[in-house]
C-alpha cells in the first residue's frame, strides 16, 4: 500500500489546488472535486447510466451539463465572472475551465491580502453557482442571477470577517 503512495509517481504536470482556510472546508472539498471532474453533474450520471430526464444544463437549457459547462460557458456562470471582475475591478475574466477559474486566485493580484480576498470570491462563486443549480433541480426553483451575484457577496464578505476575526 505505501508504494501506491511513493513520491515516484509521475506528478508531472499535475494540478495541485492549495487549500483556502478563510472558507468552509466542504468549498474546498467541493472546489477540488470540481476540478478533478468528481460532481455529478448530468453528463456524468449518463455517462454512469443513471436513467435521468434530460443531460440539458438545469439553468440555461442549452448546452449539456457538464463541469466546464455550468462553471464556465453557462450563461448564467459567465454573467456571474462578470459581475466579479466589475465589483473586484479587474479586467474581465475569461476562463474555459475550473482549472483556469483556479488559476486566477494566484495569477490575478500580488498583494497577499487582496488574493487571499479574491481567492474567497472564487470558492463561493464556485460553490454559489452549484448551490443555484441544486436549488433549480432539486427545489424548482427559478433561477434569479441577481440573488447569485448577492449571495456570493453575502458569503464572500462572511468568511472575510471569519478570517479577520481568526488572525
């Protein structure tokens, strides 16, 4: 068993996603999952064979859902990176995949306190993002993009105050 975990396995190249302590443990258990493609969505329960109505995107209807789908060229999700490049004041954010959405919290800003900031806003839009999902499939619900772009504020600014308070 300690062999399957020996460093000599090949990591080249691998995406290693450092943990954000300034949010909820399941957001970065989540961003992970997310990232490695783990989140079952509708593309991978029919890829699974689970019966399901439809593989459509729950949100937009247009496209099948899949991770980069509903993260990235979702309208909904692109609206959303664009509300927080507006709010963040930075130039617009145009990602294809939840690995480049990960990538920005390093890339985007060099003062430390203003990443760690910007690395909240990503996690919880992340987590922002399925939570409406969840809530349209699993809630009825109808999705309202104002309430997104306003609940990933409320969260981000919660777990700023959290970690403010901590240090």
């Amino acid at each position: 068993m300690r062999g399957l975990l020996s460093p000599a396995q090949n990591t080249v190249g691998a995406f290693i996603l450092n943990w954000c302590t300034a949010v909820h443990l399941k957001i970065n258990i989540f961003a992970w999952r997310t990232e490695l493609d783990r989140i079952p969505t509708r593309q991978a329960l029919f890829k699974r064979k689970v019966n399901i109505n439809s593989v459509c995107c729950p949100l937009c209807s247009k496209n099948v859902e899949s991770v980069e789908h509903l993260f990235t060229s979702c309208f909904y999700a692109t609206m959303l990176w664009g509300y927080i490049s507006t709010w963040c004041k930075i130039p617009p954010m145009y990602v294809f995949s939840v690995r480049d959405i990960l990538k920005l919290r390093e890339a985007i800003l060099e003062d430390t306190k203003k990443r760690k900031a910007f690395e909240v806003i990503i996690l919880v839009a992340l987590w922002s993002i399925r939570k409406l999902r969840n809530k349209v499939v699993f809630g009825g619900k109808r999705v309202v993009l104002w309430r997104l772009y306003e609940e990933r504020k409320c969260t981000s600014y919660s777990c700023s105050i959290v970690e403010h308070m901590e240090t």
